[in-house]
C-alpha cells in the first residue's frame, strides 16, 4: 500500500506553528486531535505532534468539525486574514460580504444574489474553499464579536448578543458555550480592564506589528469634512484620533479611532475604538468598516518585505514600517467625494464636499433615532449634532443646488448618484477589481484615475498603483523612482501584488507637508495672518 504524499502546506504551516510566528494569526487555526481545541498559530502550548493536528482556514470550519477555541491563546481576538483583500474568486467576495454583516442583513439569499450565484452554488464553494458555509461563517463572525463585547464593554450581556447579531439570547448564549466550552458570564470575567463610563462602547481593534497607525491618523485629518468627521491633537500638533459620524441599516453612528499602546512584545498593537450606534445590530458592521478603513488585517511584514527588497525603496519603508491603506466605511460615499476631488487640490476637495455634507446631508442630534424607540446609549457624540454624508438619492435630486465647477464635472456626479441609488451602479467591497473598475469605467466621465482610486479605498484591493497621480509622480520623483507615468507604471510591476502600498509610500512625503504645515498652524494660529 503507497504510503501518501506529504503535504507541503500541511509541513509549511506546522514550522510557523513550531516557530510560535505571530504574523500568522488570523490567518489560519490549529485543531489538535488530541484536546479537541483549536488554536492560533503563536499559541504558547507545548507545540503538538505535527501527525496530530489539522489546519483550518476558518475558525467556523475548525467549529464544524467539533473543536473548540483555545481558552488560553483566545483565537477569536486576533486581525483577520489578508486572504480577502487578495483573493478575487467567489470564495474571497462571499467572506468580504460575510465580515459585512449581510448575512444578518439579507439571509444567505441575499449573499448569493449579491455573488451571482445560487445558494446551493455558493455554499457548495464555501465548503470546498473555506470549510465551512456562508451561515457557519457567519456565525463564527458573530461568535468573535460577542467575544470582544463581553470582554472589552460593560454592556448587559443580553444586549451583547443582540448587538452581536444573534436573534435570542438562547441562541448566544448556546453559541458561546459551543465555540469557547464556557459561558457568557465566564468570559465577562475576563475582562482585564474596567469599562470608561463615558456613554459609549470600547471596543479593542488587533492588528499585525508593525502599524504604521500614524499615517492613516495623518491621512484622515487631511481629508476630514467639518460636521461630520473630527480629529483630535496634542500639544506638539501631532493627530491622536479620527471620528467620524457614519450612516448604517439602523441609523446614525459614530466612532472615534486612536492608537491602542502595544507591549514591549507588539502584543496591543491596534485600534482603540469607541463607538456610539442607533441599532446594537449594526455594532458587527461597523467594526468590519473601521477594521477595513485603518487596514488592520494586513500583513505588513510580508508587504514589507518586497517592497523593502528594492534598493530604491529601502530607506522609504525603514522609515515607515507597516504602512497600511486608507479604506472605506461607506463605498457610495467614497465614489461620490472622488468625482468631486478630481484634478482640484485636497483643500478645495474639502471645501466642496464640506458644503455639499452642510446643505445635504441628513442632520444627526438627539431626535435623530427611531421615534418612540429608546436609544441604547444614550448621550454622548452620536447625539451632539453633525451631519451624515447625503446619500446617492439625495446628491441626485437637489446636488445641482450645492455643486460648483465645470458642468462636466456636475454632470458626472449626479450622473453616478442616480446610477447609485437606482442600482444601475453597483460598487461594494464584495465586487472583484475587474467587476468594479469595469462598472465604473462604463458611466460616462469616469475614468481609469477614478476607478482604481475607489478600488484602492472601497475594494481594499492592494495591488492597484496610481502612476498618473500627480501627487504619487512627485513622491516618487522624491524617493528617486521614474518620474514619466509610463515609465513608473512600468517599474512598479517589480513590487506586485503590494502596489497599492507603494502608491502610499509615494504619497507619505507630500501627507509628511501638509501636517507639518498644518501642525504648525495649529500651534502657531497667528501665521497665517502675517
């Protein structure tokens, strides 16, 4: 009888495990046969024997398959896989939609409609690719979720589950107990800190060492619109949180980003979140769109390591490790405020989308919540005034009251508003590159700028390299790279598939101006009047 094959994957994923590599959590688990648990890969158990283990992608395929989560390395609380920003199949779209929340929202039905393909199909490649289901998926998401409530807020365990995504407190309380072999009120007992009463929830955001949480701070302040985004800064003028107010299924919500302070061995290293929301559902969403807007589920140091192999980009990323990308927490937004910021500086961006957010957009105060309906938190940001980004419908009907510049540029904006609120235009982070860029690129006055810019911030996709930006050709020309489009483009194909990452590279010395210059304002106010 032959004796089988090894398994090349099987022998690769027990050296990391062997090795305890923390750059490896999130991105696959480890069943051990012998204790029925499942674990991250930097676990700090005696490594088991390499016959007596499975490796899942999944933690909802290592469920399916009668394990359980370790208690001791808690495999739940780890960044997520950077599979799904690379993967372009069914397979990788379906699990972006899943992070989403459409699953609670739209039921597998509405999952598969969103692919294009039936239930049946779409299960039948989940199971194959993932190990596991779009409802399994779904349900594991769910399981993290209450996991990182339970031990990071002081919210009621019943209003846990419900914020989590479950539909009884039964079902969580039986899901909890399946996934982590202890209760509810068990894993409370956890918690390693007391909760702020502040009004609102503080949620922790892991993400993989070294993060470059400066930068994206930095990128947002620059682009952030009065009324509906802030930021905060110390006394040297330095950005220390972004918040923002955001339009979700439920209604209104906001949230405020600052880095997390990691231990002398990386162990923290992420966001620090507070959040404010109308609906305890929409909690999962938001979390997956501030997870994708700070790119916590990056591999840094594998991107790091191509780019860094290049002797023309060396100095560039030892001086910036574990850069990320600037994603998206509403796609139609994103589209809505590029066509307005197409060929003007970012400064004059702002000023027309700040006026297009002041005289459009949806105002959020106290009587913003579902009438009748006590809100779940109450005071505290979410009800001290703002505005939301108007959405598709609105800039649509009465954007020619607000919008200035040439008629061109007016008539694409609501061309595509109208395309986006009627469904003609689909653009999503469950699309693939090709789907998305070729959806936009086909609407009259998009063009390829435009679309690989929105697939860089909503598709999240980090292969896409901006070569005809001015901005990057500049940056470039300052790292010593190509100065011609062309000649860019063409040298840019040595760093595949983290161009994306070099477009930020390339951007971070003009993002390095601007706020010092604006730090020195902030400081020194009389300046400009000199």
């Amino acid at each position: 009888m032959d004796t089988p094959a090894p398994d090349p994957l099987h022998a690769e994923r027990y050296r990391v495990v062997a090795s305890r590599d923390a750059r490896f959590d999130g991105q696959f688990v480890t069943a051990v046969h012998s204790t029925g648990i499942y674990c991250r890969p930097s676990c700090p158990a005696r490594t088991p024997r390499e016959t007596g283990v499975t490796f899942y992608r999944t933690s909802a395929a290592a469920h399916l398959a009668g394990f359980r989560a370790c208690k001791r390395c808690l495999p739940e609380a780890t960044p997520g896989s950077p599979e799904w920003d690379l993967r372009e199949d069914v397979a990788g779209r379906a699990m972006r939609l899943v992070l989403d929340g459409v699953v609670e929202r739209e039921g597998v039905p509405g999952l598969a409609a969103r692919v294009g393909y039936s239930e049946r199909q779409l299960g039948r490649i989940m199971m194959t690719e993932l190990g596991a289901g779009p409802k399994a998926l779904s349900r594991a998401h769910r399981a993290q979720t209450a996991r990182t409530l339970l031990t990071s807020s002081d919210l009621p365990i019943a209003d846990v589950a419900f914020a989590a995504g479950f539909t009884s407190v039964r079902q969580f309380n039986d899901t909890v107990r399946e996934v982590f072999a202890v209760t509810p009120t068990a894993l409370r007992a956890r918690r390693t800190h007391r909760p702020v009463q502040d009004g609102t929830l503080h949620v922790h955001l892991p993400a993989r060492p070294p993060f470059d949480v400066q930068g994206l701070l930095d990128w947002h302040a620059l682009h952030a619109l009065p009324g509906m985004e802030e930021t905060t800064t110390d006394e040297r003028g330095r950005v220390t949180s972004y918040g923002r107010l955001v339009d979700l299924p439920g209604g209104p919500a906001w949230f405020s980003a600052s880095a997390s302070v990691p231990d002398v061995a990386g162990r923290g290293t992420g966001i620090d979140l507070r959040v404010q929301v109308t609906d305890l559902s929409d909690l999962p969403t938001l979390v997956a769109r501030v997870r994708a807007l700070f790119d916590l589920d990056a591999d840094p140091v594998a991107v790091d390591a191509v780019l860094g192999a290049v002797p023309a980009l060396a100095a560039a990323v030892a001086r910036v490790p574990g850069i990320r990308l600037p994603g998206a927490v509403d796609p139609h937004e994103i589209v809505v405020r590029t066509l307005i910021g197409q060929q003007v500086s970012v400064a004059a961006a702002r000023t027309a989308q700040t006026r297009l957010v002041a005289a459009l957009g949806a105002p959020v105060g106290p009587s913003s919540g579902p009438s009748g309906v006590d809100e779940p938190l109450s005071g505290g940001p979410l009800h001290g005034g703002g505005r939301l980004f108007p959405r598709p419908a609105v800039v649509a009907a009465r954007g020619r009251e607000v919008l200035r510049g040439p008629a061109t540029r007016v008539d694409t904006v609501i061309r595509v508003a109208e395309a986006l609120a009627d469904g003609s235009l689909v653009v999503d982070g469950g699309q693939s590159l090709e789907d998305l860029r070729g959806g936009l690129l086909a609407v009259k006055g998009i063009g390829p700028w435009t679309a690989d810019y929105v697939a860089l911030r909503v598709r999240h996709h980090p292969d896409v390299f901006l070569h005809s930006d001015l901005a990057v050709r500049n940056g470039a020309q300052e790292l010593g790279l190509p100065g011609t489009a062309r000649e860019l483009s063409l040298w840019s194909e040595q760093v595949a598939p983290w161009r994306s990452y070099l477009t930020m590279h390339c951007w971070r010395p003009v993002i390095d101006r601007a706020m010092t210059t604006a730090a020195a304002t902030r400081t020194n106010p009389r300046k400009d009047e000199r």
